[in-house]
C-alpha cells in the first residue's frame, strides 16, 4: 500500500511504519511535527526507505504535501499525555481535533481509506467486565475527551460523506521508543538510575497492557479488512494494578522496593480500563506477546540503548519532571 501515517515519528506511529515497511513492503510517508515525544531517533533504522514530511496535521498546506501519491491515511499523530492535558488542554484540542478535521477533509477531496488510531480512555473508567465498541462514549479528561470528540467526527464522515473510515481503540501500550512520562518507561529509567518511583495514589490502578507491536498489527488488520464505518477495539491479553507493574520493574532491574514514592493522586485518575477485543479477533488478529514478557524485553531495550533516552532525561524532560513531581531527577 501507499500509506500516509501521520505522528509517524512517535512510540506507535514508528513501530507501525516499522512493521509495515519490512513485514509489507508498503511505500511509506511520515508526516510529523517533531515535537517532545515525536522523533527521528525513533525512525533511525528505517529512514533511508520513507518519505518524510516536516509538518502538522492541523496545516492542510503541510498535509496537501504528504498525502500525495498516497491511498490510505493512517493517523497517529495526536498529544497523549493525561498529565499535560491537564495543565494545558490547547494543544490537545488543536492537535486532537482539528488537526484530524484538516486530515479528513484531505482524504475525502482525495477518497481515501482513513483509519483513526485511538484510545480506550474515551470509554472512561470500568469497574468490572470490558467495554466493547458498543459502549457508551464517556471520557474523563481533557485527553480522552479531544480523542471521543476526534473520532465522533470520523464517524460523522462516514456517515455524512460515505468516507471508508475506521477507527482503531488501543489498550495501554508500552515497548520501546516510548517517551518516559509514560508510566512504564518512567520507572524502568528512575530505577536503572537509582531514582524514586512516584506511584500516584495507592497504586491500584488497573489497566489492561497491550504490546506495542501487537497494537500495530491489529491496526494492519483493521486497515486490511475492516468495515468502513465501524471502530475496532484492540486490547492487551493481560491487566495489572499500576503498583504491581512498578514491582515487576523493579524485580527486572534489580533495583530496591524502598524506591517507590506515593505521590498525590492525579485528579479524574480513571480506575480501571478493559477493552474486550472479540470485534477485530474475528478478523483474525489476536495479541502474541503477554505482558511478563513484553515487560522484561522492554526493560532490557532501555538497559542496552541508553542513546536513545540520555538526550530526553538530560534536556527539557527534566524542566517537566520537576515542575510535576516537585523535584529534579537525578543525573
């Protein structure tokens, strides 16, 4: 295929173009803005074999450029961080939203196959059971509640415009090239680094965890034999208390329990996420990778590719991680 994968750059979008180009064989444009958590590092292995494109989503200048040539848009490209939306909501509503308006218009000038990557947090917080794609749409923060409104109008182009569009819902991914405010790659750094672990709340959190690669390959699926209109839920095979992954990291590292620090709680912090995924397993996807796996290849990545993340933890990272947690990490 020719595909057009937006927030190529970043921790999914970058395993996606990855799986893609060797497993596929697909003619791949990138089009990123680069910003904190979008990098080329995370494109180093296959960069001579893409078409990369400099731009935002929200530029229909910027998206005109890449989405030449292309059949199928894939987009990624979105602000994640339940934390930073928080303290700042704007750019998640530029990015989020209005970028993914500028992508759709692009796909239907263009008639387009159009998949939407998404989240699970647009369901909100499940005490028991899974949700499936039927659920009620009931986001908790600012982030879940641009990613519910950005796809309700992929639907609303399905439905007003006939554009083949899909929806993808991933479960908490984790892996490597993941930036470290995200909980997993946060504690596997602070505990090779001898560094706190700030575990927010009583640690009791659940959420389902769902390996990187698994996640880019049910959105191949979804993208090869989904039914335009429909969202898909991708969920991992495994789901744990946030504490007990903090355990196991610090188990895989070697690093002391004394090292965890119970922070406050993050305000609206959902308790629990589980999606089932029967929807797109009966198009043949099922997740390969369970979680006390995945977790100890991903320690390992970090352990042996300390070029990757020294640049993160020693430039402006630092700046947040002190402004949040009330102290400067350690060098």
């Amino acid at each position: 295929m020719k595909l057009l994968v937006c927030g190529g750059a970043g921790f999914i979008g970058s395993t996606f173009v990855r799986l893609r180009v060797r497993e596929h064989g697909d003619a791949v444009t990138v089009l990123d803005k680069l910003t904190y958590a979008g990098r080329r590092e995370n494109l180093h292995d296959v960069a001579a074999e893409i078409r990369f494109v400099h731009g935002a989503i929200e530029d229909p200048v910027a998206v005109a450029d890449a989405v030449a040539a292309c059949d199928a848009i894939v987009n990624f490209a979105a602000e994640t961080h339940v934390d930073r939306s928080i303290s700042g909501p704007e750019a998640f509503i530029v990015t989020n939203m209005q970028g993914t308006h500028v992508l759709l218009e692009a796909a239907r000038e263009r008639g387009l196959r159009y998949l939407q990557v998404s989240t699970d947090e647009v369901y909100g917080s499940i005490e028991h059971g899974s949700f499936s794609e039927a659920s009620p749409l009931q986001p908790s923060s600012p982030y879940s509640a641009t990613k519910t409104g950005a796809d309700l109008l992929v639907s609303s182009y399905f439905h007003t415009h006939g554009l083949e569009t899909l929806i993808c819902r991933g479960s908490n991914n984790y892996g490597p090239h993941q930036y470290p405010e995200k909980l997993i790659p946060l504690m596997i750094l602070n505990a090779l680094a001898g560094d706190r672990l700030p575990v927010y709340g009583d640690g009791r959190n659940v959420r389902n965890w769902l390996f990187v690669e698994d996640f880019g390959r049910g959105i191949g699926h979804v993208l090869a034999y989904g039914m335009p209109g429909e969202a898909y839920n991708c969920g991992g095979p495994d789901e744990c208390e946030n504490l007990a992954v903090v355990e196991r990291i610090l188990a895989l590292t070697g690093a002391d329990e004394s090292l965890i620090e119970y922070v406050t709680d993050r305000p609206g912090h959902d308790r629990r996420y589980s999606l089932s995924s029967e929807k797109l397993q009966a198009l043949g996807w099922r997740a390969q990778v369970r979680f006390d796996e995945g977790l100890a290849r991903t320690v390992d990545w970090y352990r042996d590719n300390a070029w990757w993340w020294e640049p993160i933890r020693s430039g402006a990272y630092r700046d947040y991680y002190e402004r949040h947690y009330g102290r400067a990490l350690k060098t």
